[in-house]
C-alpha cells in the first residue's frame, strides 16, 4: 500500500514538473484586473513586507494562508513561490488520496483513472493552475482531502480534524460550509437514527472552531472598505439573482459540470443490475467518523453523495466559475464517482477512460491570457454560448446511450457469467 502511495507521488511530481517546463504561466502585468490572483498577490506582498498595508478585498482577505506560506518560500518571486507551494499541495494531495482509495479498496484500474484525471485533465490539479498558479484553490484541495482522511478512513482523530477545520478555512471559507454539512450529517445520524453522538459533538467543534478562525481572520485582516455586502450569503442571494434575471445561464451549467468530472459522471447512473459492494466482503479497516459508527460502503457512499450535493450547489450560486468550483470539491466529488465506479463491471473503467479522452484536451497547453486575452473565451467554460456548448452535450448523450448499449449488450452475451464474477471480486 505505501509502495503505491510513494509512486503516485512520484508521478505526480513528474507530471507537474513537466509541465512546469512548457506551460506558459500569465502575464498578470498584463492581465485583467479581475482575475483572483491580482487579489492573492496583494496578499503576498503584504506577507512579504513589500507593502505596508493589507490591501485584499473581500472576500480574499481571509484567505491568509496560501499567500503566508508562499511569502516565506525562498524564491522571492511571487510566481515561483506560488508554483513550488502548489507542487508541494498536488504531491501531498495525490499521496493522500491515494491512500483513501486504497483504503476504500478500489481497484488498481480505478486509481489509476482517478489519477489520471486529477494529473492531465486541463481542469485539474497541474493543468489549471499552473498557468494562473496565484491562487488559494490548489492548497484547498489539501485540507479537504485531509478532513476526508480523517473524517472517513481514520477513526479517534478529532484533535486533527479541529486543528483541519482551522487551517481548511484559513485556506479558503468554503471549508466552513463543508464542515457545516459534515455536522448536518452527523446530527440527523445521531439524533434521527440513534447513532452514536460522539462523531456529531466532534464535527460541532470543528465548526465552531472553522467559525473562531475566519471571524480572527476578519478581525485582524479585514478589507480595505467595509461594506454590508461584504457577505457570503449575499454572495448566493446576488448570484442567484443573475440567474433569475438572465435564467438562460442555467443551460450553461450541465455542461460546465460535464467538463468538472467527464465521463465519470457514468458511474452515478442508475445501473442496479451490477452493482456490487465490495465492502461486503472486505470491509473498510476502520469505521467512517463523521458519520456515524460501522463498515459498510454503502453509508460511505451516502455520506459522499451527500457532499457531492453540496459542491453542486456551491458550483452554481458560489460564483460564475462553475466548473472550476465544482472541481474544488473534488476530493470528495471523485472519491464518490470511484466509489461508484467499482462497484460496476472493470470494462466500465475502461469505458469511462476512453470516453474522457475526447475531453481532456492533451494536445495543448492554455496560453498566456495576459499576452493573449482573446483566448479566454476558448478556455472558459462559462462563457460559451449555448450554440458553442450543444456539441458537447451531444456528446454526452451518445457517451450515455453507448454506456446502456453496452451494459445491455454484455449482460445478453456475458449474463450469468458477469454476475458471477462480481460476486467473486
């Protein structure tokens, strides 16, 4: 098991180092002033001393802990730094990850699809923010896969999953709303199932330290204005809004979600006929803490589902980057879809991988947006037309008919056979 951990780190080194070399980074003198970066750079520089006052705007200025760890990287280049404290966060976070599966004991083939999707997927972990490494999201996906760690596979952790809380949020304040629905979760098993409290009381301190933390932060780094406005709730209310006084946007947000995860999204489909529970017959080594006590995948699986509902909301009133937010969620949102995925028949895996391919966009590296603004609109999901997103919905539909196609075809030809060999698995 650590043999495989320790290779899927060096991969992803490898990976990220490579592409490290070809992958243009923006030009942010040139870029819009918009773009997040030009947020966490204020940050930066604050941390580094090269200014005399905290300048970032809400709601980045909360968002200390990126900007803090790469000021003390010994680059002294804000690019360089945010490039070597992101490959830090992508090697712990494939090692970590990895580690999970293993644990949830997924299949070797199903790994290896996840991996793949995180390391060269252009909306991943190496391909999306290497071009635009000043960012708060890539050290994220750390903390959250850290809490899943904890939350799912380790049990008795609780002191780590407060200190988490703490730190996740520092990274980003979406981790309050994770660890909000992680004690959501925690109550109704407690209280509604009469399951043990103690998972429900440690996910109720993580929150109200993740709470303690962003309200320190608040404090001691608020914006340069203060507004009323300056409020995540009045974020969903105004994004919500857009969508009531411009409904056509809703057409646009299947197809950024198809472009989050690909074809992965197969493994959700109702397919009752193979699915099998391999926890049945090898059970996770300890019991799921938040949320409640026993071994059983199925309970793992709803308590994934209930996350990925979660990252599917923030996707659409969390701002207008949907599939990038989307994508924020993905330690838990892929855990979920792999947990799925094994439980079909293997030549579904390598169904889904060859379907993903038409949509991994391996070809190309993104340009430099700030010397070449004109291609952002080719790298930005959310602003095609919906006459430049049907074809992909297209695609998705004859994805979907080939899958039932042949899950039809190889239940006919295999039948019994197939049946018993995910009984034997």
């Amino acid at each position: 098991m650590k043999k495989n951990v320790g290779i899927a780190m060096g991969l992803s080194a490898m990976v990220y180092l490579t592409y490290a070399m070809v992958q243009p980074t923006y030009s942010y003198e040139l870029l819009d002033r918009r773009f997040d970066a030009h947020k966490y750079a204020e940050s930066y520089r604050y941390f580094r001393g090269l200014t005399p006052e905290y300048l970032s705007s809400f709601p980045f200025n909360t968002r200390i802990l990126s900007p803090w760890l790469a000021a003390h990287f010994p680059f002294h280049d804000l690019k360089m730094d945010f490039v070597g404290l992101n490959g830090l966060f992508v090697v712990l976070t494939v090692g970590l990850l990895t580690l999970i599966w293993q644990r949830l004991h997924l299949r070797l083939s199903v790994i290896g699809l996840g991996l793949f999707w995180l390391l060269f997927h252009w909306k991943g972990l190496v391909r999306m923010y290497l071009p635009d490494p000043v960012t708060a999201d890539v050290g994220s996906y750390f903390w959250l896969t850290l809490l899943l760690f904890f939350g799912v596979v380790e049990n008795k952790k609780w002191l780590f999953i407060v200190l988490v809380a703490a730190l996740g949020t520092l990274q980003k304040e979406s981790f309050i709303a994770v660890i909000g629905c992680i004690a959501l979760w925690n109550g109704v098993n407690s209280f509604v199932f009469n399951q043990s409290k103690r998972p429900f009381f440690i996910a109720l301190l993580a929150l109200l330290v993740a709470l303690l933390a962003h309200s320190i932060a608040s404090h001691f780094f608020p914006p340069p204005t203060s507004d009323w406005r300056n409020n995540s709730l009045v974020t969903l209310l105004r994004v919500a809004k857009r969508y009531l006084v411009e409904p056509e946007l809703l057409a646009r947000i299947p197809i950024s979600w198809l472009l989050a995860f690909g074809t992965l999204w197969l493994s959700a489909s109702p397919n009752k006929r193979f699915i099998s529970l391999p926890w049945k017959e090898k059970s996770v080594q300890n019991s799921p803490l938040l949320q409640g006590e026993g071994d059983s995948g199925g309970e793992v699986s709803a308590y994934l589902q209930f996350q990925v509902v979660l990252w599917l909301f923030l996707s659409v009133f969390g701002g207008g980057d949907t599939s990038r937010i989307l994508f924020n969620g993905m330690p838990f949102v892929l855990t979920f879809l792999l947990v799925r995925l094994n439980q079909q028949p293997t030549w579904v895996t390598g169904y889904v991988f060859l379907m993903s391919l038409p949509l991994m966009r391996l070809y190309e590296v993104e340009p430099d947006l700030g010397r070449f603004p004109s291609e952002t609109h080719r790298w930005c999901v959310e602003c095609w037309t919906v006459s430049e997103s049907w074809g992909y919905a297209v695609y998705a539909l004859a994805v979907l008919a080939g899958y039932y196609y042949l899950l039809r075809h190889f239940n006919v030809i295999g039948g019994r056979k197939t049946q018993d060999i995910q009984a034997r698995r």
